[in-house]
C-alpha cells in the first residue's frame, strides 16, 4: 500500500517524489509544459483540478474561462490566483506568449474567473515596469510556477525586474456591464 495516497497499488510514480532532488522535480515540471505547451499529462491534470473542489476552496487556487482566439471556443485552464496591494492578479509562469494570455488578449480582458464562486471579470494587463514585484509575490506561493522562471524566488527585486517583459500579469477587476 502507498503511504502518500493509500492507493492499493504501489506502481505509481508519485512516490519518488519524495526522494527526488529539487533539481529533478523542477526538470519534470518543465517536461510538462515541453515547447511551451502543455503535454497530454499536463492537460489530465489540469481537467482534474478544474473539475475538482480545489478553486473553491484554496486562496490561491481558480480556473479562467475564456474564449479561444482561433476556435471561438470557451477554453477553461487551472491558475494561481494572488492578492498583492489589495487587488487580485494572474501571472503566467511560462515566459513568451501563453495561449491563455494570447486569448485574454483577443478578448480585451473579458473573461470569467472561479475562485470560490464563477464571477465575470475584466483582466487588465499591467505594464512590464510595474510587473516584477507582484511577480515576486507570485512565487511565494505559486511553488510549481517556480521552476519555469530563470530566477529564484528568492532573488532580490532588480533580478525580477529583469525578468518582468517575459511573464505577464493581469489585474483581475469586476465586470461592469
């Protein structure tokens, strides 16, 4: 029986982590997103989380609904959500143009947010001078975003400021109709 997760079957990869090296943890979380895309087992566990009761719960936790620039699709993706200076912002842990970003974009900021209940909100992009301290915030508590950014999360701000045109970051404001 697997002491993490108390499945019956211990095949598994979930036990290594424990005795894994950050390093190599830092370097699977990567090989999830491969080319800046998510894999197939990325988007697995994406579905889970969304449909599960963790965006509900969790402070930090929410799923963005948006509608795709291509498909015109509603396209909905796992984020970590934080409060800095008494506003909410999203931040996108892969560096260059995410497609949830690029559809944010194409959607002037119109979007709907699940974190603790579905509420309709308007994203507003924040200029790349303004990003680096929110996004220092950002890795205190988004730890699996860590390993996509070229700087510690503990590196003093001028080392995020360096950064901050890579990663962008979006003020979660309520819709007005």
């Amino acid at each position: 029986m697997c002491k993490y997760c108390h499945a019956s079957s211990v095949s598994t990869d979930h036990r290594k982590w424990n005795t894994m090296s950050k390093k190599s943890r830092g370097d699977k979380r990567r090989a999830l997103y491969a080319g800046g895309h998510p894999t197939e087992t990325a988007k697995a566990i994406h579905r889970r989380f969304i449909h599960g009761p963790l965006p509900r719960l969790l402070p930090i936790a929410s799923v963005l609904e948006v509608r795709g620039r291509i498909s015109g699709d509603v396209v909905e993706l796992p984020l970590a959500i934080i409060r800095f200076h008494g506003h909410w912002y999203l931040a996108s842990m892969l560096e260059g143009r995410s497609n949830w970003v690029e559809n944010v974009r194409a959607a002037n900021g119109q979007a709907r947010l699940l974190h603790g209940r579905w509420r309709d909100v308007s994203l507003v992009e924040i200029p790349a001078s303004e990003r680096a301290p929110i996004l220092k915030r950002y890795l205190v508590f988004a730890w699996s975003a860590r390993a996509h950014f070229s700087v510690d999360w503990r590196a003093p701000l001028n080392d995020f400021e360096r950064i901050a045109p890579e990663h962008a970051v979006f003020r979660v404001n309520p819709r007005k109709e």
